[in-house]
C-alpha cells in the first residue's frame, strides 16, 4: 500500500502532521513539476518517488519529468558533476558544450511547462532548460552536490544558467555560492522511513536474502552501500577492511547500483574487482535491490561511508535509522548526520576508520548505545516529513496566486 501522511504521524508525530496539512493549504490546486535525469538510482530519485507522492496527498498537483539522454551526454554531464565537486581535470570542450546543449534543447522540444506555478529542476543534466522557455512561473534549481570548490571553468559554463532562475536550493550552507545574486535556501535531503528499504525487516527475511549471497550473518559484517564512484573511495574501504580484519574476524560487503546517469560506476567496479583479486570475505554487489539494502544497514555490526565528497550521503541516515553506527568521513553533510562519538565516528584517514571499525566490532554494548542515538537523530531530523515542510514553505514563497493571501 502507497503510505498516507497518517502512516507518517505514529514516526513524526501528530503536530508534525497537522503543520504540513495547515502551511501546505494556500498551494491546493497549485501545479509543481520536478525535473531530474534518472527514476531509479541514486539518492534524489528516492526522495522524489516519496516527495511527489505526498505533495499529492497535501492536494497540491505535483508532477515528475525525466530529462532524457543518451550514454555520450550522462558521460558529459558526470564530468560536470565532478568538476563541480572539485575535479581540476574536468572540462567542457567545445563539442561537449554542443552535445549538452542540443540534448537539452531536444528534451525541451517533448516537455511543456505552461500550467505550472513552480518548476523545481534538479542538479546540472537539465540545468539549461530554462533557456528554451518563455518563462510564465518561477523556477528554482536544486543541486544535491557539493560546490564549495567548484572547478572554474565548469562553474564558468554553468553559471550564466544558474543566474537564470529565480531561487536556489542547496544541501548545506557551506555550498552556497557568493557570486549567485538570487536567494540561496537549504533543504537537506531525507529518507523515507516507510519505505521497503527503511521499514522494519523480520530477521527470518535478513537471513534469507544475505545467505543467498554467501554472507555469513554469525560473523561481523562491515558495509559500505554507495554508487562505484571515485568520490565514494570504495578503494579506501577495502584497505580499511585489509587493516581491520588483522585484529578481528570480519566480512567486507561493497554493494552499489549503476545509476543509468553515472556511465563512470562499471570502470569503477572493475578497478575494485582487480583490487580484490582472489581475498575471501569480500563481497562486491551491483543489483538494485532495496530488502537487500535494508538487511545489510540492519546487520552490519558498522557502515563505512568513505566519501572524498559528499552533497550530503543518505545512506547515512539509512543506516542510522536502524539503529547500525556509521564510521565516515567529515565531508559535505555527513557531519550533520554523524555526531562524533555519539552515533558514529568521524575519520581522517584509513588507519582511523580501521581502529573504530574494530572498537565497534569489540563493542557490543557501545555499538548498541551509539545505534540507538543515532535512529533518534534521524527522526528528529531527516525524515521525509521535514523535507516536505521545508518544500511547502518554499514554495509558499514563491507562488502567487490571484485571491489568495
């Protein structure tokens, strides 16, 4: 069954609940559109299947457009997200400039924008599309990735789209830009705990699903549960692992989906592949596959985000809602979600992330402490809920309608 706002009040709580329903009341009948390149894979298709739902729910007419492309565009366009995130190398040549901008101008071609009052597009594959529209509503741009030391060049070419819009949403105030003159607002990203992969698994399933790929669930298990990115470092993890198992008994799981956006994520795994060789215990996995998500996060005695850079890194919270510690790097919105020594540790380099790897192992009753503090710290801060409330009350912003207040 697809939840009602009513399934959310026993998590949220009731105040929360009658919040959403009151400030959302302006915006009945409104029409907003989100625009984004993928469906599935990757953390802002999962906030969006929720968030479009209930934005439904609150009666307020919200739509999802897929901004399509092929292999040779996402390969452009995942060079742009990595110099926005800080890649030096990254740059836009003459012929990837055509390419970006006709795809773009062919996906305006099948989409319309007439009847919305709002356009949310999001992150940089369908940036340029408002340049092809006669705008009749605001439009913000929402960028789920890290910007603080964008590369030049790539901020360069981006920027005269960006100055287009009428508002901005970033992650965190750290990557607000100076030089952007519009509004600048915060939205950190959700988890949806309703959701197959963030609602309570029985153990009988856990078993069955680990045990079909030769994880063994009566020795301790480090995950880490990310895209084969170079920005993710699963290179790193596996040298952690190396380090940890040294000093305790313990498996290794890399498991990450291959977004149709992100064309880099097979050279990635190969590279991990290689690494690997022929060690046991290690246990590489690219399906899509949300139960199997959910159990790993539920019986993983710890999960490693060992991220280079990080827009904000859901997987986090995933972990922490059920109750599992997470051992991560400082970077981007992870330090939001990890407090240091409270539900997780925060790391420098491998040798830290080994030794809490093996203090968690050790540790069951400070493994169990930090798991519950952390599941706190999710409800009261990044449950889809909240990321709903802070939509409505941007949107409330920026909707004009004729006879309402």
């Amino acid at each position: 069954m697809i939840p009602t706002l009513k399934d959310y009040e026993k998590i949220a709580g009731k105040e929360v609940i009658e919040r959403l329903k009151t400030s959302s009341g302006r915006l009945a009948g409104c029409h907003i559109s989100h625009v984004n390149s993928t469906s599935q894979g990757g953390g802002v298709a999962e906030i969006l299947n929720t968030l479009v739902i209930l934005m439904n729910r609150l009666k307020i007419d919200t739509s999802w457009r897929i901004f399509k492309g092929s292999y040779h565009l996402f390969n452009i366009t995942k060079k742009m997200h990595n110099g926005l995130q800080g890649d030096p190398k990254a740059k836009m040549t003459s012929f990837r400039k055509r390419v970006y901008l006709e795809e773009t101008e062919r996906n305006c071609i099948m989409n319309h924008f007439k009847t919305e009052d709002l356009v949310v597009v999001h992150d940089p594959q369908p940036l340029a599309m408002i340049m092809h529209y006669e705008k009749r509503q605001p439009w913000l741009w929402r960028c789920h990735i890290d910007i603080t030391n964008a590369n030049p060049s790539i901020w360069g070419f981006i920027q005269p789209y960006v100055n287009r819009y009428d508002g901005v949403i970033v992650s965190m105030d750290q990557y607000k830009k100076p030089d952007v003159t519009q509004p600048q607002h915060i939205i950190m990203p959700s988890i949806d705990p309703l959701s197959i992969k963030n609602a309570p698994i029985r153990e009988d399933k856990r078993k069955q699903v680990l045990g079909k790929r030769g994880i063994d669930q009566d020795r301790p298990i480090i995950t880490q549960i990310s895209r084969f990115d170079p920005w993710k470092d699963p290179l790193g993890v596996v040298k952690i692992w190396e380090k940890a198992r040294k000093e305790v008994d313990c498996q290794l799981v890399l498991m990450g989906d291959m977004a149709s956006d992100d064309p880099e994520g097979p050279a990635i795994y190969q590279k991990v592949r290689d690494k690997i060789g022929d060690k046991k215990d290690v246990h590489l996995i690219t399906e899509r596959n949300d139960v199997l998500v959910n159990a790993l996060q539920t019986d993983s005695s710890v999960i490693i985000q060992n991220s280079i850079r990080e827009g904000f890194g859901l997987t986090v919270s995933e972990a922490l809602w059920k109750g599992t510690p997470v051992i991560a790097t400082a970077v981007g919105g992870i330090p939001s979600q990890v407090i240091h020594g409270k539900n997780g540790f925060l790391i420098n380099n491998i040798n830290e992330g080994a030794k809490h790897c093996t203090e968690m192992i050790n540790n069951t009753r400070l493994r169990q402490e930090m798991g519950a503090q952390g599941r706190e710290h999710v409800r009261k801060n990044f449950l889809i809920t909240r990321h709903l409330q802070d939509y409505i009350d941007i949107a409330n912003k920026y909707i004009t309608r004729t006879g309402q207040p």
